[in-house]
C-alpha cells in the first residue's frame, strides 16, 4: 500500500512538471534595445539631398556592401542605417561633394525562414514587430503535429549564429531562421 502510494506521488509530480512547459525565456534588456544592423539582403533607399543621380535604392550585396555612383562600394555589414548615411557622407567629402547631406532608410529588410513543422516552410519577407507566432501564421500555420508553445531560433548575435529555444512571443529579426520541432506525443 505504502509502495503504491509512493508511485502515485512520483507519477503526479512528473505528470505536473511536464505540463510547465518550456521555461520562459526572457531577452535580455541589452539584446531588446540592439538597434538594427545591415546585412545582405537588406534594399536600401539612400538620399543625397540636392542630388538626384546619387539618390536611389541599393541593395546590400552578398559581400556586405552597396555600390554607389563616383564613391564606388561601401562597406555596410554590421552597421547602423545612420552609421552608413556618416560613412557615405563622408566618402562623398572626399572631391565630390562639399557639404553632403545623406539620409539612408531600410526599404526593404532582408527575409527570415521558417522550418518544420509549419503548413509552408520557406522564406518570406520580414514585417516590423512581428513575433514567431506571426512568422509560423504567415507560414501557413502549425502542422497537426507541431510544438506549439515553442521554437528554435537561430539569429546572428556579434558575427556568430546563435540558436535558442524560444517561446512563439519572442520578435522575430530579420535574418532569423525559425524551427518549428515535431511532437513526440
């Protein structure tokens, strides 16, 4: 009796624990306050005021740059939308341009992925603010047999891939690539 007792309490107790689900995870203020970084992919809209045949949309090639007339490639890997429009300015100083004033906007951000075990796995276009929850939406939604209270995140994070476990309210970034897992249950 004392036996079956004991194994009831042992059962009840792994039984509650496995309900918890996964801990939550919680973005560091640090990680939630990054400002955004240009990539490749990114389609940049760059305005040189008062000068209509620099002003147009470039797109950051596979190497990390954008390619503009007279000053040539510029590297914008890893920087800030007004840390690039500086660095234009900058070059643009150099014999081209007196006084440039350069604005430099995401136009278009470059796209994340969704896997697993979502109704259409693939790449799709990122929108601001969106959560993994609305990136698995525009994926078609969870398949039957789909985790649906978490995923894996792989983002890039100082020059390195980074993969978490998440929960579905953490935002989505351009570039992420989420992984929807399988149910074994």
């Amino acid at each position: 009796m004392r036996l079956s007792r004991l194994l009831f309490l042992v059962l009840s107790v792994a039984a509650v624990s496995a309900c918890a689900g996964p801990r939550a995870y919680h973005a560091s203020p640090a990680e939630s306050d990054i400002p955004y970084t240009l990539d490749s992919g990114d389609r940049l809209r760059v305005v040189v005021f008062g000068q209509e045949g620099l002003t147009n949309s470039y797109i950051v090639d596979a190497a990390g740059a954008i390619t503009m007339p007279l000053i040539g490639p510029v590297a914008a890997k890893g920087k800030t939308a007004p840390e690039l429009s500086r660095t234009v300015a900058a070059r643009l100083r150099q014999g081209y341009i007196r006084q440039p004033h350069v604005a430099v906007e995401v136009e278009t951000y470059r796209p994340f992925f969704v896997l697993g075990e979502v109704a259409n796995p693939g790449q799709y276009p990122y929108v601001p603010n969106m959560t993994v929850e609305t990136a698995v939406a525009i994926a078609g939604g969870f398949s039957p047999r789909a985790v649906r209270t978490s995923a894996d995140v792989t983002r890039s994070k100082e020059g390195a891939m980074v993969r978490q476990t998440v929960p579905i309210t953490l935002p989505v970034r351009p570039g992420d690539t989420i992984v929807i897992a399988e149910r074994w249950f």
